[in-house]
C-alpha cells in the first residue's frame, strides 16, 4: 500500500535529519499529520485524537505512537518494522484525567530520549497547548526546540513522483470545476453545485480516483463574493449572481487548487473589468515565475500590473502547496507576498491566487503551478476568461467552459 | 444569515457565563470553531488560521477576532454588533515574525481585559502550543485557567432547534448510506461509493440541501475493516469483501452519524454472527437508554450482552455528537465507557458505535439517538440486519436497502 517507493521514504529522512542536526534538535515529536505522511506513509483519518511519529537523529526509522484502534492502519500504510509501531489504550482518549501525550512521554523516557534536545511543532493544528505543557512536566530533563515548519521547509522542493500525483489532481480540479460551472444556473441550489464538485472531486477519472480535498470546494455567491470562507448554502442562485468557485482535487493527499469566478447571465461592466485587470496580473506573475528569483518578485510584478489600475491587495497573493490534511492544503512555509525572501527552485509548487475582495463583492482567479527551468508549468488548464453562463438550466457551451 | 433565533444565541451565553463564573473565569478565549459558532453564530472555513471569540463575563457581547479577509463573514454569519468585530492584517499569517495571538492579547489589554482570570481551550485542536506560550508572553499580568471544554459542556444539552437540525442531517445519513451501498458491486472501485455517497450528503433533500460533515466518509474495505480509520482507495471491490460505510449527514453543522457493515455477495458465517451479536448488543443498549441513567450503565448492557459471546471491546463505544467542524462530529465530553458518570437528560444525543476491531477484519454498525422522556429517539431508520449487496452490476433490493 505504500505510495511512494521505500527509498524515497528513506530519502526524506535523510533530509529532515540534516536540517534537526542543523537546528541542534536530537528527536523530532511530528504532529502534523502531512509531515507524517510525508516521512513515514501513514495515512488515516485519525488525526482528530493525539498520535506522533517520532524521529530520533541516531535511529535509522522512526515510531508511530498513536490510538490502539489505528494501529493496524499504521502497520498497514507505513514503511516502518511492526515493532516501530505503539499505541495507547483508548481510556486516554478524551479524557479528563489522562492525556496520550503522558503516555507518549514514558515511552521516550523508557528508551533513553527523555533527557534529549527534542523539537516540536509549536504552532500546528494538531499539537495543542495541553500536549505541549503535559510534555514539559512529565520530561522535565529534555530541553525542547520550537521546530514548527522544520518537515514542511524540506517537503517544499518536490520530487518528480509528488508532481506526478499533484498533476493528476490537476486533472481532477479540471474535472470537478467543469461540472461546478455546469450546475449553476437559476434552478440550481448552491448546494447542488457543491455536490457536483464534490461528486467529480472523488470520481476522479478512469485510470485514477479522486482523494479528499484538505478544504471543501468554496462557492460564495452574490454579496457573500466579498468573504472569501463562506461555504455553500441551500439557496437558489439567481440571474446577475456573481459566484467564485474555490476547489481543489486531490490524489494520495497531493493538491492542485484552481479558482475561478462565474456569473450566472450577464456580467455587470465591473466584474468583466476585473476579471481583466486579475488575469493580466496573473498573466504577467507567471511570465516572471523562474529558478532563481525572489518570491517577493512575483508579488512585485503584481503590484506593477495592478497599481495603474488602483487596485491594492493586502493580503498575500499565495503560498506553497502539495500534500496535506484538513483544515488547510497551503504547506505553511513560503508565501508569495512582500518580504518573502524564498528563492525559486525547479519542483517547488505554489498556488498563486490574487483574490480581491472588497465591501460587498469580489473576485477570485487562482493557478497551481510547478517552477521547472523553462518557468511556470501550470497544474491546471483552464480559461481566464470571465465564465459567464446561462441562468436557465443549462449553460450554453460558450467561453469559460472547456468541454 | 442567522441559523437560530438571536434569543438562543444569547440563552448560550448567558449559560456559559454561569459555567465561567462557576470555574472562576473572567475572560473565556474561544478557539473551537463549533464553539465559536455555537455563541456568535460564526460559520466559515477560516479555522486553518487564527481566530477567536472572547466572552467577557461582565459584557453583553462577544468580540470576534479574524483574519481581516474573514471579517465580512463575521459580519455575515453572526448577532453581534459589527464594532465587535475585529481583525488582523495579513500579514500575521503563516509568518515566523509575526502571531496573530500577539495582536490579541494587545487588543485584550488595550479593552483593559490584559490583568484578568483568563480561561483557555488548552486541549483543542485550534489552539497550538504557540498561540499559548505567546499569550502568557503578552499578558504577563493574566492568570490563565484551563477552560478546555466548558462551552462543548453546554451544548451537551440540545435545544428543540438544534434537535430539528439533527432530524434533517438524520434524513441525510439515510440516503448517502443507501446510495453508498447501491454503488458497491465489482465494476466500482471504493471512490466511486465514496463519490456516490458525497452526492447524496451535499445535495440532502428537496426541502434543505447538505453541509459538509466533519469526517469524510469512510469506507474500509476487505482487510482494511481492522483499521476503523482508513479512507477510501481507487481499488475495486471483489466478491466476498465486507465493506464498512461510517458516515455521516451533516445540516447547519449538525450531525447524526450512522454505520453499516455490507458483504459484497455472500456473507461469511463469521460476518453473519459477528452482525447478530451486535444488533442484539444495540437492542439492549438502547433499551437502557432513558433520563436518569449513567452513561457507564450502558456499557454496561452491552457488556452483559455480549460476553457470553466472548466478545470484549476496549474501546469506547460511543460519545456526544452534534454541532461541529472538522476533524472531528463528537463533542468531546461524555463517552459510553466504564467510569462515565454523566447522567443522561433529555435533549441530549450521542453517537452509540459499538465497533469491532480484529488482526484482519472488523464490524461497525452504529445509532445515533437523542434522549427523550420516551427512551432512545433515533435520527436514522436504517435496517440493523447484515447487509448483503449483489457482487454485479446493481445490488438486489433485498433486507438492508430501504428504497
């Protein structure tokens, strides 16, 4: 069951002890469930109880300590021996009086890390401020390093077989984004175009099936265009309804978002306006997306593109993304945004979505792309062109629409 | 936008201040989407980055405070006045400068709240180590008291309302469930049930459409029944394969949970007398289910009953369920396991799934029910008897397929 040959497992190892040898950390306690993946395969929904996946610099694999029942799903999708997988009986589970990170704690005392330099990941989901101060008490010989984002920095630089997987979740966020256009007319819920994306999202194609996105597909509507979080609701869209479709498909936990904005019969003057000032600044970021150049320069060709038109963006026009888990598909690591000093290299991904939202609508135009020596290579093909659909029943097959 | 009358929302607060006032709490620092949503009405997928509601035990409102992006949806989706809501600037995400808890506690200092009793969610998924560690930083005159479930112990009793949403997601549950075992036969692969069932949990019914639910749907398939927590692959089903489907419909973030184990054409006698044993378990545990009773006394039943099968479960087999956001549909406050003392009230629900985990296969079947005066109301009305699908094409309509 494993997704990725066991080399290069082994490899993605080898780097994150590198960087916790450069960092001075001897035992690395991983929470998010992304990074465990990453080093390790586990993949399960069980990142809603406490589990870890501990890397120790001296040993030549790591320990998967989570609940009992998941055990055999541990066995089932990781590289590691058996005996490198532990678990905790389930009376700590939500539980006032015990916590696995207790149990957890005896564990690294027993085999002699207890006293180490051990990292954790201090600002992530999945580690919580209990977690945290139950491991202080109960190591109080170890000293513990802030190693937030210290797997997320290596998982930046992809292989050829992570791009593979996040092109076909491309193809998917192609797919699913057709059929979310498809299903928004005036007969239509918002709800019931949400379920067509989703339906495409899973399906996937014949050669290959579709994984959980890490967010649901996003459909603000209307005066909701202005909030870019909102999820759907069960009303009907109406004609003139600008509507963003935020989504992304996903294969063996590898992201590809796109997104775009609809409206449902004529467009007012305003949103083909700027749908045209969006598309141009993308146009003009990607031509400059190369190996070599600061992130920030991207988010300085925007703003030149931008600015004659008096458009000012406040908030980050994108960031890293690949493999992860809900809540969030970003990796958490470079944005495109000023001051961001991250170096472009050939196999990083990022998507670079330059939303605008202002007091009462907004726009939403987004590519996935892979930096690669001769540029930008988009995750997705898709027109920037403003999609503009029929409001009855069904769209016409015009613009917008690939079929 | 408001999903209950202003009336409830303010019955909520007014509850959680009596809880505050009870643990000594001032100032309560709210992380926990569902809580957040439970007291200000706040609904969006904004909970990848920081955000907060502070109830301050001597003001009528709450404040809100987001990711400026976030700020027109809370404006949007809750009651309070929009001064209550605040919000940072983008540049505090993602950021290793930067912390959005760092704006707040300036914020809670300025409103003269910085030298107060403060309590925190310190055992939740959206209040990392760091955001803690920076808040004792900045609030070097706070007392901080661990608050880590106070609200999800309000909402442990629901009201009429909330039980009507859980009604609607009921319905729900029902027909992913039935359209999830009408697309398991030999010519689909797991993600084609997955897809299937999707659809039905978005769309919902003519009346109201679906939210997403907090867990995706999971579909454990041949050996993978051992592990409760493995999500779907693009494998195909074969003949003989049992097939667990634990989902759940999902309306205004309420939830009503349901499991079913399917054999892909003829079942095993194992199978067949693992599913007798624990629909009898079930019967007698709902039976016991009535106001005034110990939440351990129904483990209890189901121990009694199933022991003179030789089974034992060492899992919990059940928890609070209602309003929530992902990764978790359980509250995290009552459990239906030896030594909870909780008494059972009406309005209360819960998620009653006495699963069954071995070295190479499992058994899930699952209600969830609300306590009445009456006994056990359940929200779904699905067939408890084993169900088994035709291997080809499209399964007969025999017991198990409520059509």
């Amino acid at each position: 069951m494993l997704t990725f040959d066991i080399l290069e497992y082994q490899e993605r190892l080898k780097k994150t002890k590198a960087r916790m040898a450069k960092q001075g950390v001897e035992v690395l306690l991983i929470t998010d469930p992304a990074n465990m993946n990453y080093l390790s395969g586990y993949d399960a929904w069980s990142f809603y109880v406490h589990q870890m996946l501990i890397v120790m610099i001296d040993e030549p694999q790591p320990i998967w300590i989570g609940r009992l029942m998941d055990e055999n799903g541990a066995k089932a999708t990781t590289w590691m021996y058996d005996e490198n997988i532990m678990s905790y009986p389930d009376f700590y589970v939500n539980s006032e009086e015990y916590h696995p990170m207790q149990f957890i704690a005896e564990i690294l005392t027993e085999i002699g890390h207890g006293n180490r330099r051990i990292g954790v990941e201090m600002d992530q989901y999945y580690f919580s401020a209990k977690a945290y101060m139950t491991l202080l008490q109960k190591l109080p010989n170890a000293s513990f390093i802030d190693a937030t984002s210290l797997v997320n920095w290596v998982r930046i630089v992809k292989s050829d077989q992570e791009l593979e997987y996040m092109r076909r979740a491309g193809q998917i966020s192609e797919r699913a984004m057709q059929a979310g256009i498809q299903a928004i007319h005036t007969g239509a819920r918002e709800n019931d175009a949400a379920a067509a994306i989703y339906y495409e999202l899973i399906k996937g194609t014949e050669e290959f099936g579709g994984d959980y996105p890490s967010i649901v597909p996003m459909i603000p509507t209307g005066e909701n265009t202005s909030s870019p979080h909102l999820t759907w609701s069960d009303r009907y869209f109406e004609e003139g309804n600008a509507v963003i479709i935020e989504l992304s498909g996903c294969y063996e936990r590898y992201h590809a978002p796109l997104a775009r904005t609809i409206s449902v019969g004529h467009a007012s003057d305003r949103l083909e306006r700027l749908n045209q000032i969006v598309q141009e600044g993308i146009e003009n970021v990607l031509e400059r997306a190369k190996p070599g150049v600061y992130l920030e320069e991207l988010e300085e060709a925007w703003r030149e593109s931008t600015r004659r038109y008096g458009i000012e963006k406040e908030s980050r026009l994108g960031y890293a993304v690949g493999l992860n888990y809900p809540p969030d598909w970003g990796e958490h690591t470079a944005s495109i945004r000023k001051g961001d000093r991250t170096v472009l290299e050939p196999n990083m991904a990022f998507h670079f979505i330059p939303g605008l939202w202002f007091e009462s609508d907004g726009i939403e135009m987004s590519e996935s792309f892979v930096v690669t020596n001769q540029g930008a290579e988009l995750l997705t093909n898709y027109s920037r062109e403003l999609i503009v659909t029929s409001p009855y029943h069904f769209p016409t097959n015009s613009q917008g629409i690939i079929s």
